[in-house]
C-alpha cells in the first residue's frame, strides 16, 4: 500500500478558487484503479493551508494515475508544498 501526504500553502484568498480547480482531479482519482481513498481539503485552522490525503494499492497504480502534476495555474497558486510518498508494509484498522 501506498500513502501519499502533507499540505500545500496558497494565499488565504486563493484556497477556495484552488479547491474549486480540484474537483474533477478528486473524482478522476476516485475511479482510478487502485485508488483507495484521494482528498484534497481545506485545513480547519490555517486559512492558507490544503491538506493532502491519498491511498493507494500499490507504487504502479499512482503512477499510473499521477501524470504531469498540478496544473499552471495551481502551481502558480502554491507558495509552498510538503508532500511525501509512504511505503506500507502493514496495516491495522482502529475501528
């Protein structure tokens, strides 16, 4: 399994035009092969900050989704991104 996390920062007035621009990556990413779960949302305490969430059955099924990334004008948008790949040896469930 892999995981894909962290958060990008645009200007307080830009996150919902930006959220607004991912829909349509979010709804794509849902139907891939191999997506168990894609977010991008808005973080509830920092006006500037978008959290970034994704799971996925394995390496070759992201790639395979991924493409060339964030769009011109989000990438504008961005004033900053952490966002990193985990490997998943194992897992437990909490409910």
């Amino acid at each position: 399994m892999v995981i894909v996390a962290g958060h990008i920062a645009v200007e307080p007035e830009q996150r919902e035009p930006y959220l607004a621009g991912c829909v349509g990556v979010v709804e794509q990413a849902r139907r891939a092969p191999g997506c168990l779960d894609f977010v991008i949302a808005a973080d509830l305490v920092d006006a500037g900050r978008i959290n970034i969430f994704e799971r996925w059955e394995s390496s070759a099924a992201v790639e395979a989704f991924r493409g060339s990334g964030p769009s011109d004008q989000q990438s504008t948008a961005m004033l900053s991104a952490s966002v990193a790949e985990y490997e998943i040896a194992d897992m437990r469930s909490l409910t």
